[in-house]
C-alpha cells in the first residue's frame, strides 16, 4: 500500500514540476509570446514548488520509515517477540 502511495505522490510531483517549468519557459519567451507573468508571481510559482516538493517528500519518506511514534511501535513489538520466542 504505501508503495503505491509513494509512486503517486512521486508522479504528482514530477508533473508539477513540469507543467512549473512549462509556465517559466513561457514567461521567458516574452517578446514572442502573448503570454506573460510578473516576476512576483514567477517567484511564488517557484517558491510553492520548492515547498510542495519538499512537502510531499517529507510526507513520503515518514510514511515510509516512520517517525518517533512508528519507532516506539517498532521497539514495543520487537521486545514482545523476543519475550514470547523465550
């Protein structure tokens, strides 16, 4: 379950970032394009994306590995099964 989890939370974040990077390319190409952005709101674009990663990421890598709490769960069940196997 958290395998698929993470790969969707891996894909959400590639495709962010690419149609991030699609819109500041646009913006780039202000003399050729009809299309532009002020430069306040490329740096919140880009900002958001930064903390969207690094959001998501952190979200994954906890769910995956566990916090403080999934530690103390995980030593709680370790000394039960060295206690029953005795």
């Amino acid at each position: 379950m958290l395998e698929g989890y993470s790969n969707r939370v891996f894909w959400f974040v590639v495709w962010y970032c690419v149609a991030v990077g699609v819109l500041l390319i646009a913006a780039g190409f202000k003399g050729t394009t009809t299309f532009e952005l002020s430069d306040t709101i490329l740096a919140i674009i880009a900002g958001s994306t930064a903390v969207a990663v690094i959001g998501l990421i952190g979200m994954v890598i906890t769910g995956l590995f566990g916090g403080k709490q999934a530690l103390k769960v995980k030593a709680k069940s370790t000394k039960k099964k060295k206690a029953s196997t005795s």
